[in-house]
C-alpha cells in the first residue's frame, strides 16, 4: 500500500473507501468465524464449502472470515448480509446448513433454524 504522506492523500483514500464500502453494501456478505474455537469445531470445512458454492450463485457476494465473536458455544458461526437488510448470525454451521444458507436463506430470504437471536 502506498505511504499516506499529506492531508490530501488521506481525503483521496478515504474517498475511494467509502465507494468500496457503498459498492459492498450491494452484495451478499458472508462472514465466517475463524478464531481457535471456530477452527476446532470445523469452520475451515466451511469456509471451503462457501469458497466453492458461491461462485456458482447468480449474485455478487464476498467472503471474509474474522475472528472471536464472542459466541463460542455456537461455533461454527456464519454472520450473512443481505443487500439491504440487517445481518443474521448462524450458529452450529455445518457444510449441510451451510448449503441451506445459500439455497433457502441466501437465495429466497427465507428464515431457516440455526440463527442465533440477539445479535
């Protein structure tokens, strides 16, 4: 990256990341938790499950893990956002609620088990 060096570089790349956030706001986000506990109940599984399903799908998305959300007894957590809408929690993911993510919720915005209320 290059060396922000006066006020003005800095107006520019804030500039730049407020289009990036906009252009974002306009996808499918997916967010995975990758912190220890996440890895040990099987989010690496996961995280390749969406990898190869959502380039298949008719919509723009993006994948991104992160790490501890505080929600360790529920781990593998899947944090989505639809365009427009709040984001929802899953919790327990597997590769087979995973798949009902994108088919049921994803695509048709139908509430499916596993979220986690709260949040």
């Amino acid at each position: 990256m290059k060396a922000i060096k006066s006020i003005g570089d800095l107006k520019t790349l804030t500039e730049k990341l407020k289009i990036k956030s906009s252009a974002d706001k306009k996808k499918v986000q997916i967010c995975i938790a990758m912190a220890t506990c996440s890895i040990a109940s099987g989010s690496g599984k996961v995280m390749e499950f969406f990898k190869e399903e959502m380039p298949k799908q008719p919509f723009e998305f993006m994948i991104r893990s992160t790490g501890c959300m505080g929600l360790c007894h529920s781990e593998p957590t899947v944090e989505v956002t639809l365009p427009d809408s709040d984001p929802v929690v899953f919790g327990k993911v597997d590769v087979k609620r995973a798949r009902s993510i994108i088919e049921d919720y994803i695509k048709t915005g139908k509430t499916i088990d596993g979220v986690i209320e709260g949040n």
